[in-house]
C-alpha cells in the first residue's frame, strides 16, 4: 500500500511517496525537472526532502547559468554571423566535411594552431630557414665546396616551398616532392641528408618541434664503378694541354698525380705550399675539403711537370673555359672526378699500400678508398702512369708569369 503527499519548492514539486512493503513503510521524494535536450522526461529519486530540497536549488542556479550563457551564446553567435562571408561559411562545412564528426572545428583549429606554431614563437620561412642554416655552416668552417653543394641542392626545394612558414609544412608534402625529383639514388640520398638536417637546425633552434623529413624513405645507393683515366687517355691529356694551354698544366698535373681535390682544393691551393726541396705538397686544414691535414709525397713525373711553371707564392692558375677546351679537345672520356680515381687507383696499384693511398688522399679509412675511388689497375699499367713526363720542349718552355 503506498500514499502519495506533494509539496511545492521553489516553483517544483516534490512528491513524498510512502510505500509499505511486507510491513515496512519506506518513504522517497520523487522530483520532475522537466525533458532534456532529447525531449526525454527527467525525474530524480531522494531519501529525503532536504536532499530533494538541494538538488531543486542545485538545478536551479544550473539552469539560471545556462540560461546566462545560452544569452551570451547567442549574442556573439549574431556578431559572428554578421561579419562571417559566405567563404567563411563554405570553409567552415568543408571543415564539417572533412571532419566527418570525429571532432569539432574548435578541436581541429586547437590542434592546428599547437602543432603549427613554433615552440619558440618566432615564425621563420622556409627560405630563411635554409639561409640561417647555410650561415651557421659557414660559422662552423665548413669548406666552401660544401656550402655550395648545400646551397644546389636546396635551392629546388625553396623555389617549392620559400614562402610557406617552417612550423606548417607536412611529410606528406616534402615526401611528395622528394619523390618527384630527377636524380639517381646517390643524389637523393645526399638531397634527404641535406633536408633532415636543416630541420634538425630548425627543431634545434625552436622554430618546429620535429622533424618532418626524418620520415623520408633513405634511398638505396647503388654503388657504381669509379671511372679510372687509361694511361694512354692521361697521356693525350696532358699532351693537349701542353700544346693548347700550358698555362694550365700545373692544375691538371696537380690533379692527375698528386690527387688533390679539382673543386675546392685547387681553388685554394698556393704556390708556397708545394715545397720543390722536400718533394712535398702541404695541404693544410683550410685547403682541404675534410678541414683535415695532410702532406701529398711527390712523384718524379710530378715534379718535371711542374717545375717549369714553378712560382714562390700565388694561385694556381685556373681557367674554366680553358678547362672545358682541354676535356673537350683531348677527345677521352670523361666522367665526375676522373682524375681522382686515377690518382687514387694508379697510387695504390704501384705502391701496394691501401694506408699510405687513404693517407696522401685525406681518407680518413681505407673503407672510402675501396668503396668509391680504388679500381683494380695492373702494375705495369701504374707504372707506365707514374712515368709520364713532358717531353724535352715542353721543359724549355717559360710560360708567360713565371717567377724568376
């Protein structure tokens, strides 16, 4: 048997309930809060009326904030709509669409913004970017040949990209480009090293918080045969030289029989540091491309090619276009550091000894020399090399700038 007694509380009504089961009486409080937002009827069970009493207040001062907000809500909701153009609201459900409800626009446009804006606060574009890099290269005493090779190889990538802000650019865009670029897989493997670390600088000096080119796939580098000079083909060459540019035959014989570095060293290398007395080429830490030491012994066929032309101090002398007519002229076959290959193979084939070539080439292991400049040469064809000398007119030829 149960009986029902109301009582009204601050515009509700509460509803006291006993019920007696099995000869005990329990009595509640029921109250009635109307629907919620689905049109569903709310009601809510209490022990007692002061409970009851608290939950109508609780509901009340809830509903009077909600009723504040929902004022508010709809104000800013009408200023909003009046400044909104119709593409703020075309991009506002395009945003919806792409969404697909797994979040809101407020949600999308936090997580934006915070992956987005740099950690430091600074906003950099992508060619600033690279410019600061290329700078703090150059700070660090990196050799002329590499900040070039940095500054080519990135230059593709901000022509792309220049204008676009450092903290918003993805991996799917710089993986897009990456792989639409011409090259073989020894280029694009030195491109990938060059971007990672240019935003391994940007992560370093908080202009992004990773690193979106660590993703990038590492291309296999196929590992190509180094093109080593014939001895008959360093002949016509050097022949050619001394009949259509022997202003030009120290370069060449510096490169052909002592090694040294056509780009980089050579434009670098001065008179002074060739000492004729101990048959020795110095090449110091800010001559070579490794910013590494290292003294270059002299061959015989060296020396006679270059004594002639012989000088105190100064620049070797270098001319590009006379470079161009003498690989041209000489009709051999031509092929990226040719000339360091032969040096490298032709040493290492006469002399027999993989530590001493590393060293007079400025590897820093053996490993390199095997690995990109040594081709296996008969001995009697390294000798043949090493005995290439001008022949006696050409010794009685003073170029025009000789020292006297």
């Amino acid at each position: 048997m149960s009986a029902t007694k109301t009582t009204e509380f601050e515009g509700y009504v509460i509803r006291q309930q006993n019920t007696t089961v099995k000869g005990r009486m329990y009595t509640r409080y029921v109250v009635s809060f109307g629907t919620d937002r689905h049109g569903r009827r709310v009601r809510r069970t209490f022990s007692t009326q002061a409970k009851a009493r608290a939950a109508i207040r609780e509901h009340r001062t809830k509903a009077e904030a909600d009723a504040e907000r929902q004022d508010i809500l709809q104000k800013r909701i009408g200023e909003k709509a009046q400044q909104m153009t119709t593409d703020d609201l075309l991009d506002a459900a395009r945003g919806l669409d792409i969404l697909k409800g797994r979040a809101s626009l407020a949600a999308a446009a936090d997580f934006y913004v915070k992956h987005t804006t740099p950690p430091g606060g600074d906003k950099l574009t992508i060619a600033e970017l690279c410019d600061k890099y290329r700078e703090s290269r150059e700070k660090a005493g990196r050799s002329e040949y590499t900040i070039a090779d940095i500054r080519d190889c990135l230059r593709p990538f901000v022509q792309r990209f220049g204008s676009m802000d450092v903290a918003a650019i993805t991996t799917a865009e710089i993986e897009h480009w990456f792989d639409d670029q011409n090259g073989g897989a020894t280029r694009k493997y030195k491109l990938r090293n060059h971007l990672v670390s240019v935003f391994n600088y940007a992560v370093k000096r908080k202009y992004r918080r990773d690193n979106p080119a660590s993703a990038l796939e590492i291309p296999t580098k196929v590992k190509s045969t180094p093109h080593v000079l014939a001895v008959k083909d360093v002949e016509c060459l050097m022949r050619y030289t001394a009949g259509h540019e022997p202003n030009m035959i120290p370069y060449m014989a510096l490169c052909l029989f002592a090694g040294i570095r056509p780009v980089g060293e050579m434009k670098r290398l001065d008179w002074k540091d060739i000492d004729f007395r101990r048959s020795e080429i110095f090449v110091s830490d800010t001559v070579s491309k490794t910013n590494d030491e290292r003294i270059i012994k002299m061959a015989d066929n060296l020396i006679a090619w270059l004594l002639p032309y012989r000088q105190n101090a100064g620049a070797i002398f270098y001319l590009r276009a006379a470079f161009e007519r003498i690989r041209k002229g000489a009709g051999v076959r031509w092929a990226k550091d040719c000339m360091r290959h032969t040096y490298g193979s032709m040493h290492l084939a006469m002399w027999q000894n993989s530590g001493d070539t590393a060293e007079q080439m400025g590897h820093t292991n053996i490993r390199i020399l095997f690995n990109h400049y040594r081709r296996a040469v008969r001995k009697e064809d390294a000798e043949t090399f090493w005995n290439i000398y001008p022949k006696k007119k050409e010794e009685n030829v003073i170029p025009f700038g000789k020292a006297v």
